[in-house]
C-alpha cells in the first residue's frame, strides 16, 4: 500500500510539475515573434488606436490629425516610423501590431523593462511625441521607472520559477528520501518564485490601467473626453497565475511521499 501511495503521489506531483514548466514555457514564447501561438500569448495589451480621436479633439477639432500611424507592420520600432494600433508586451519582448496578424517584434532580452509610454511614443513622429506628453497626464501609465522595476523583478522571478519547477521534476522522478526532500524544496522554492512575479505583473498591469479611467479637455470650458489609450491583461497574466496554483499543489505529493519513506 506505501508503494503504491508512494507512486501516485510521485506521478501526481510530476505531471503537476511538467504541466507548469508547459505553461511557463508558453509564457516565455509570448511576443518572441507574430507567428499564431507566440502573438496570442502576452502579458498586457495596449490599444491605441483610438488615441488619433483624442489627438484631433485635443487641438480643438480643427486641426488634421496625419501622420500619426503607420500602414507598414514590419517597420522597426522605437524608430519614430509611425504609432501601431496594438502592443503586447511578453517577459522578454514586445511586439506591435498594425493589423491582428501584421506586426514587427523589439529586441529580445531575459527581462526587460515594461514602459508603456516611453515605448509607445518613441513610435510617434517627433512632434507627436512632443505633443503628448503635454495631453497624457501624469498616472501610473507615464511612469516608466515605477512599472519597468516592478516588471523587471517579476519576470525574474518566473525565470526562477521555471528552473525550480525543472528541478523539482527533475529529483521527484528518483526514488531517494534525500531527492524527495530536494523535490520539496525546490516545489516550495519554484512556488514562491512564481507568486512574486504574478503578483508584481498583475500590480504593474493595474497600475498602467489606470489611464483607461482618465479623461481630458481642450480648454477650461470645453467638455472630457477619454485619453484614448486602453490597457489590458493578456493571456500570460492567467498562465503565470496558473503555473503558480499547480506548483503549490504539488508541493504536497512531494511532502507526502518524503514522509512515507522516512516513516
């Protein structure tokens, strides 16, 4: 009866452990390109393409707004070419997106900085770009140091998240009292790790959000209107909280099965 315990408490925390590295993985393809599987998986969305309404009823109505975006998906970024309709930003890249299957990819990096404004605007010809730091208002949307530590860290800690997880599957598969506690250890420790970076995501991705709820005028007397930019959660934000629920649960096998053989 302890063998076979023991073995489906081994399978159990392993499949657990292999469904997490999966999802992690999936994690770390997000924005690495625009082909289907790597485009759909990000960790926040940033729709701009209403930002050219605000821009036009900003300089009162009256003024064309040209130039502003470009019709070309595979311009280079940061290169003032022209602001891309969508951006979704990955744990090691970015990617914009003139039309749903139509974009360019930044320079890939272990854990780059999330700085939406800076991104965004850098895309902008230049008088654009002038022009928009005086219409964005200040939020946490503009601040690019607070969001780009806080990203930084966390995507960090889902990198240690991953290697824990692997080693966690890694010695659970052998029979040994002294792997097993290694197993656990590295369970708990890959536990943690993923905890910290889905909570500073989430925290960085609530804070950006805050310029949906944001509204401005031309003048004194004229009515609000909306900034025009929007931010939102990608499908990353669920898999590393996802990764994290199934490390935790595999945390028990593991302490059961060490127990059983040291009992």
């Amino acid at each position: 009866m302890v063998k076979i315990r023991g073995e489906v408490c081994v399978g159990f925390a392993s499949l657990l452990s292999l469904t997490s590295m999966i999802l992690l993985a999936l994690i770390y393809a997000g924005q690495t390109n625009t082909s289907v599987v790597a485009r759909g998986i990000s960790m926040v969305k940033i729709d701009t393409s209403r930002y050219h309404d605000t821009l036009f009823a900003a300089f009162g109505g009256v003024i064309p707004i040209e130039g502003l975006y470009t019709q070309d998906g595979t311009a280079s970024l940061g290169t003032a070419a022209g602001l891309r309709q969508e951006y979704r930003f990955g744990v090691t890249s970015y990617c914009a997106y003139v039309k749903a299957n139509h974009g360019a990819c930044g320079r890939q990096s272990v854990a780059p900085k999330f700085r939406p404004y800076s991104t965004i605007t850098s895309d902008m010809p230049l008088n654009y770009s002038q022009f928009s730091y005086a219409v964005i208002p200040p939020s946490g949307f503009r601040n690019d140091d607070y969001l780009g530590s806080f990203t930084r860290t966390a995507s960090y800690m889902l990198l240690l998240g991953f290697v824990f997880t692997g080693l966690s599957l890694i010695t659970g598969i052998i029979t040994r009292p002294c792997t097993f506690l290694l197993a656990t250890l590295f369970s708990g420790f890959a536990t943690l790790s993923l905890l910290l970076g889905a909570v500073l995501w989430t925290v960085a991705v609530n804070k950006a959000k805050s310029i949906g709820g944001l509204t401005i005028s031309a003048s004194p007397i004229s009515p609000s209107f909306p900034v025009g930019i929007t931010v939102s959660g990608g499908p990353g934000l669920g898999l590393a909280w996802a990764a994290f629920v199934l490390m935790i649960i595999s945390t028990l096998p593991y302490m059961i099965i060490f127990c059983t053989i040291r009992g």
